[in-house]
C-alpha cells in the first residue's frame, strides 16, 4: 500500500479503498458573476487550485480510483433551501435569483456547472448538495460503501466552508480523510491556511494534509 508523506503524520492510500471528492469547483464560486463575487469576493483567489486538481483528476483517474464530483446547488424550487441560507449574506443576489450565469445555485442553470477545465467524465459521479457538508441530503456515504472506500482525499473549494465541512462529516463516519493543501482554496488566504492547521492539529484530529506532488507521485 503507498504511504505518503503528509501532515502530521504519514497517511495510507490504499489501492483499491481510496476515492478523489473534488468539491464544488463550479462556476458560481470561481468565475466573476456567480455566488461567491455576489458576497464580495476576489474569485480570483480560488484559480490556484485548479492546476493541482486537473492533475489530481489525472493520477486518480490513471489508477483507476473512484472520482466524485460535488455541486452545490438547490431544486429550482428552492424546496431543499432554508430560508436562513438564502437569506444570509444580504447580497445583491442571493440563491435562486437570477445573474449573468443564469440563477444563482440553482441545479441546471450555467453558473451551477464544474469549471471546463476539471469536467467531469461521463462514468464520474456529480452530487448535487444542498448543504455545505457533502454528506448532508444527499448519497454519498451509501456510494462510497457500494465501492468499499475507507480513504477519502479532498480537493476543492472553498477550504474552510464546504471543504471542511465535508471532511468533518467524512471523519464522523469513520473515513481516512486527507486534504490536498494545493488542490483548495479560500476567498480568505488567513482563513485556509487556519483550516489547514485545524484539521491537522491535535495529532490529526479530523485528517492529514499533503501536497498535491506527494499524492501524485504515489498513485503512479
Ligand atoms: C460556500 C462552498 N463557500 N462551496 N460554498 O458557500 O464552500
């Protein structure tokens, strides 16, 4: 089994027993005019990410790994959004309104889609959440236990909002989890690097992180 260098300790990626979740690298959070620039973000600060995760897709791909995607996006009813999420944020556009990517947040509508460059293939798994932990309403758990995956390695955006959430939900079902520290990013330069430090503190008390060249190179 590859054993990679991480923080704070190695971390095991069995082969098969690992799957890659890359969450929510859509449109509304990386493009100008979505969900994240209607809060007020730099939504240039999350293209960084993208490089590591396209050669995350890569590797896990090659190896034959299980891959999901993850979207964060409500029914065009918004039935599956409480009115404390729309209403948070008091932005110009809030989920569910309409804006230069078609209405925000909403499933099927362009701004809800995976950035081009990190598309999904036609065989790779897409979970539409309406949460911000991915495994809230949604699939995921049973899927991974169909495909008997223990190890989880995380990439996506943003780090300490639907990232971390997810992670401490994975870790609260008992999964190995691992966050790729090159492969996410925040709005918030302060507020990724305190994540990263969070789940890797304590002796890795919800996960290990590593860079994207250490997973890489294990899954060759
Ligand atoms: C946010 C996310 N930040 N995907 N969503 O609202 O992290």
């Amino acid at each position: 089994m590859p054993i990679i260098p991480a923080q704070p300790y190695e971390f095991d990626l069995p082969i098969p027993g690992t799957a890659l979740i890359v969450i929510d690298m859509q449109r509304d959070f990386l493009e100008p005019g979505g969900f994240g620039a209607a809060l007020g973000n730099d939504v240039s600060r999350l293209a960084p990410a993208v490089g590591p995760t396209r050669a995350l897709l890569d590797a896990f791909r090659a190896a034959g790994l299980p891959v999901i995607h993850t979207r964060e996006a409500h029914r065009p009813d918004l039935s599956d959004c409480p009115p404390s999420k729309r209403a948070r944020g008091r932005g110009d556009l809030r989920i569910g309104d309409p804006g230069p990517m078609g209405r925000i947040l909403v499933a099927g509508e362009p701004g809800a889609a995976i950035i081009p460059a990190l598309a999904p293939l036609p065989d790779e798994t897409v979970i539409d959440k309406p949460g911000k932990g991915a495994f809230w309403a949604t699939p995921l758990h049973d899927l991974l236990t169909a495909r008997a995956v223990t190890h989880l390695v995380f990439a996506g955006v943003t780090t300490e909002v639907c990232v971390q959430t997810t992670m401490r939900e994975a870790n609260d079902r008992g999964y190995e989890c691992l966050l790729v520290e090159d492969a996410t990013e925040s709005y918030f330069p302060a507020f990724k690097a305190a994540a990263l430090e969070m789940i890797r503190a304590q002796g890795g008390i919800v996960g290990w992180t590593a860079p994207s060249a250490a997973v890489c190179a294990a899954l060759c």
